[in-house]
C-alpha cells in the first residue's frame, strides 16, 4: 500500500474476537502498525511507545490498531503485560500484512524466510492511506508520528 491507495473493508479480528472492518473508522483518522511479534524487545518498545502515546493520538483523532501475525492468546498476554489500550489483530494467515504488503521475504543470520516488515500506516477519514512510515523509531514511535502530524499541518 502507497499513499492515496484505500484500506482493505475487512481488517482482521483482535485478541477480544471483535472484527474490525474499515467501515468501523469511517469519518475518523486511523493508524494501523504492523510489527513482527509480540514480546520481542523491539515490538514491545514499540507497543509501549504508542500505549504512552495513545492519549495523545486520541486527542489528535486517531484510532490505532497493532498488527503482527501473533494469536488472540498471544496477544492477549502481550496486551495485559504491558497495559496497551488500543486493539491487536491476530493476523495469523497474513491476510492483511500481505493486502498492505508489508508481508515480504526477510534474511537474518544467513537464512531467507517470510516476515512481517515493520511498518506503519497513517489512514484519512475516507479510508485512504495518507502516510507510510518504514523507517520506525520502536524507542518513540508514537512522537515519531505526532511530530510528522505536526509537520504537515504546519506545511499546509
């Protein structure tokens, strides 16, 4: 997915067994993070990021949503461990990495296998990708895209 591309009508289910479909945030500003896997240190900082973030995106009309390929019990566990407030879908077939193509070909220690790319999407109320972040700062995520936010209301 590249800006201007429209989001997928079917999101996924999060780790409450609620389906999230696009129509759910029509009219409202959505950002959907895609990370590798649930309690890894870099996804954890990441997650812990936007939880300390998250009432601030609030304020600014976002919702957000984690992706990983993790179950709902896995995300569960993720979830209350680190007190995130906001939903993650258990994406555990890739449906949804690979729709927004952040399900790719990754190569670590010598060996090449399929993985999520992390990456995060910022999406407009008519459900159009404004905003595509590759280069995540897992430490301060949630300033790095307050601050890009801020950068493009100020350009404008």
């Amino acid at each position: 997915m590249k800006p201007g591309d429209t989001i997928p009508t079917i999101l996924g289910t999060d780790q409450e067994g609620r389906l999230h479909q696009a129509s759910d945030y029509a009219g409202r500003k959505l950002i959907i993070y895609f990370y590798p896997k649930d309690n890894t240190s870099g996804c954890t900082a990441e997650a812990c990021s936007l939880a300390g973030g998250y009432s601030e995106l609030k304020r600014a009309g976002f919702a957000l949503l984690g992706v990983s390929k993790d179950s709902a019990a896995s995300h569960v566990k993720f979830a209350q461990k680190h007190s995130l407030p906001f939903p993650l879908i258990a994406d555990t077939e890739h449906t949804l990495q690979e729709a927004f193509g952040v399900w790719r070909e990754k190569k670590m220690a010598g060996r090449t296998y399929m993985g999520t790319v992390r990456t995060t999407f910022i999406i407009d109320e008519q459900g159009r990708v404004t905003h595509v972040i590759e280069k995540v700062n897992t430490k301060d995520h949630a300033r790095q895209i307050l601050d890009l936010l801020q950068t493009d209301n100020n350009n404008k």
